[in-house]
C-alpha cells in the first residue's frame, strides 16, 4: 500500500472505534430513558464533580483542549441551570450560540494541546472568547453579504444558507479532516460533542441537556485516561506496544515462552539513501507486516529499528514458523514510496516532480527460548546473541 494513503488513514480506526462506542451509549441512554429519569436530579447534581474530575484530569495530563472544551460547555451548562445574568441574551441568540459551541470545537481539533495553566492556556482561553466574538459578527457579514449578491439569480436560493448552515459545514468538514489525520481520540472526543451540539441544535435529539453533557464529558474521561496510557504505553511512530510495555509483560510470563530479536538489514544505509522521513515511514510499514505475526506472538518495538516477539507458552520449535512466515512476508513487501525531486536547472521550473519508486527491506531474527533458571533480561540476551548470528550468515533469516 502505498505511504501517503497509510498516513492519511493513520487515525480512522481509533477514532472509528471511539466514535462507535459513543454512539451505541447514545443509543442506549436514548432507548432505556425510564431507567434513568427518574434519576435526573442526581445526575445534575453529579455532573458538575464530573466536570470537575475531566478538566483537572485534562489539565494534569496536557489534553488542554479538552479542558478547554468542557471549561466551554460548563460555563453553557451553568448559564442555562443557575440563570446567570447573561441566561436570556445567550437564549434568544440561539444561531450565535449554534455557531460559537461549533467553531470553538472545530477550532480546538485545529490547534496542538499546550499547558493549560500557561501562557498558551492563556493564548487558547482568548482564542475561544475571539471565536465567540467573531460569530456575533459574522451575522452582520453574512448580511452585507446577502444584499451584496442578491441580484445574481444563481445565487439568490442559496444565500438563505450563508449565515449558518454554510459556517457548519466548513466547522464540520474540518472537524472530520482532523480525526481521520490525527491519531489521537481528543478529536474524536470534540467530533462527538459537536454532533450533540447540532443534533440540539437542529432538535434531532430531544434528551435533557445534563444527560448529553454527562455523556460528552464522559467521552472527555475516557479520552483522556485512554490516551495518556497510549503515551506511557505504546510506541509514537509504529503504534507497537513500547519496551515499557514489555517489561510490564515480562512481570506476567509463565516459566515457558520463546523471545524473538528481530532487526532491519542495512537500515542505516536506507535512512542515508532516501532519508529519515522515508526511514521512518518503513518503519512503521515494518511494524504493521510484523503486528500479523500468527502462533500468539506478541510484538513490541524495543527499540530503533530493533523489535522484540514474545510468544507465550511456546518453544522455538513451536515459534520458528511464525517467525519464517514474517521475516517472508517483510521481505515480499513491495513499499511505494514517492520521493519529492526537484527538475533539472536545464527545465527553469520550480515545480515539484514527485518520483514513484518500490523498495523493499528483509529483517533478520534471533530466538531464544526460556530455559529453567534463565530470567527474562538473560533470555532476551540469548535472543539478541542468535540475532547477532543471524546477522553474520548473511542477514534476511532466523538463526536460532
Ligand atoms: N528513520 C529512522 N531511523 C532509525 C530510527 N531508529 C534508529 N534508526 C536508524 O537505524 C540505523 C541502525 O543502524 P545500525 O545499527 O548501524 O545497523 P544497520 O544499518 O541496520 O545494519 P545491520 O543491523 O548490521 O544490518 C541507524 O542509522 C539509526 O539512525 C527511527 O526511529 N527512524
């Protein structure tokens, strides 16, 4: 498959899943509303420490657009339950509201989490309040707008469309571009909200505000707990569980398991021929050809372009084939990559030439079974010593 596609799509499936979760408790609260209504009082009462919890959390853990996000929809949440003195202007401004809860969402997929209690917390915080005063007027816009373009007949049906559902699908289409770019379920969480935000909004949803909030700052929860152990746990650039999470594992083997030291061939002189981006990308190419791995192996990356395998339970007898099958199927792997190159002097253009070009890597393995009295560090030594052989017969095979 080639590169540019993978990247595009390295965040759809964590936020496929994030957003399929939220969406069958939606359903679910939506269905089995006897259950809880009864309870709606408590469920106000509770949502405020819920609040509370996610924004400290959130701010503890630098997701600060989340907390900005549920610091947004506390101050809306308090404006429509303590009749604050700002209640009846925010509420007979119902477009104003539609269009600032939906830019702030979409602004927030935009920019990078910072520190919240920090300048750029600061810098965020007079971000949102500039969205808020760019929505109040952008109706006057839309207006000059409308009288401007009035007279062009192709237009007149559609101009009734400029100042709020035109802004929406902009707020939406970006807010869609940055979940499926970034892997991360921050955007995903901001997706979630601003779908409830319009499904309100447009009156498709006719749940109390206090329940769709407890379930968006949920989201908000989970989010964040879910991501942060994805930070301590897993490795950025393959997604492959991190050392830290095979030294967690190591804790929990049995006394029979085999380890596998796998390597690429030649990696410094790829990163040298087509650079360190490309390098990066076979990496994580790599990683997922090695993430197929069958026979219960689990893989991790250890490290550079090092991985480890461990397969619980078995013996090298038992692993050798999977390790066969994977070392055959990186070396099968046609990679596209499209190199940038500039044109000749000679064709005085500036333009960029992308080049189309395959390449192909092998890795090497060395595996090592548990023996009795062998620890854990000392078998991934015997693991890395078969490596080593397998590098000096001549690489692209397993050696035991
Ligand atoms: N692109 C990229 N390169 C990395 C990464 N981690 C390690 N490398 C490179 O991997 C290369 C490893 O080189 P060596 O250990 O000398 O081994 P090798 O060239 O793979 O050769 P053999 O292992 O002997 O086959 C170095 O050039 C590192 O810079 C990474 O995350 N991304």
């Amino acid at each position: 498959m080639e590169l540019r596609l993978i990247q595009f799509f390295s965040g759809f499936k964590s936020s496929a899943i994030s957003l399929i979760a939220f969406f069958v408790a939606f359903i679910l609260i939506s269905k089995f509303q006897s259950y809880w209504f009864a309870k709606i009082n408590l469920i106000e009462q509770v949502l405020y420490g819920i609040f509370a919890i996610t924004i400290m959390l959130s701010g503890y853990f630098n997701r600060s657009r989340l907390a900005l996000a549920a610091i947004t929809l506390l101050v809306f949440y308090a404006t429509l339950s303590q009749a604050l003195p700002w209640q009846s202007w925010v509420f007979t401004h119902g477009e104003w509201l539609v269009l600032t809860g939906a830019g702030m969402l979409s602004v927030l997929s935009v920019i990078k989490d910072r520190g919240l209690l920090s300048i750029h917390g600061f810098y965020r915080l007079v971000l949102m309040m500039c969205v808020g005063i760019a929505s109040y007027f952008w109706f006057d816009i839309a207006d000059f707008l409308v009288a401007k373009f009035t007279h062009i007949k192709q237009l007149t049906p559609w101009l009734k469309y400029l100042s709020v559902e035109l802004p929406l699908v902009i707020f939406s289409l970006l807010l869609v571009w940055r979940c499926v770019r970034e892997k991360s379920l921050v955007t995903t969480a901001l997706l979630t909200s601003y779908c409830i935000w319009l499904g309100q909004y447009y009156q498709l949803i006719t749940l109390p505000w206090s329940v769709l909030l407890s379930l968006m700052i949920l989201h908000y929860f989970f989010a964040v707990v879910v991501d942060s152990y994805f930070l301590a746990y897993r490795d950025e650039l393959t997604t492959l569980p991190s050392r830290r999470a095979l030294n967690q594992l190591s804790l929990s083997l049995g006394r029979k398991y085999t380890l596998a030291m796998l390597d690429i061939d030649h990696f410094k002189k790829f990163n040298d021929t087509y650079g360190h981006d490309i390098g990066d990308q076979v990496l994580k190419l790599v990683a997922s050809k090695l993430a197929q791995v069958k026979g219960s192996g689990k893989v991790f990356r250890y490290g550079g372009e090092e991985f480890t395998i461990v397969f619980p339970g078995k013996t090298t007898e038992q692993a050798k084939p999977a390790l066969e099958a994977v070392r055959q199927a990186v070396e099968d792997y046609k990679i596209v990559i499209r190199q940038e190159q500039r044109q000749t002097k000679q064709a005085r253009s500036n333009k960029k030439n992308s080049q189309v070009k395959t390449v192909s890597v092998t890795i090497s393995i060395g595996l090592a079974a548990r023996s009795s009295k062998l620890s854990f560090d000392e078998t991934l030594k015997l693991a890395d010593q078969a490596l080593y052989r397998a590098k000096k017969s001549g690489r692209n095979n397993v050696s035991e």
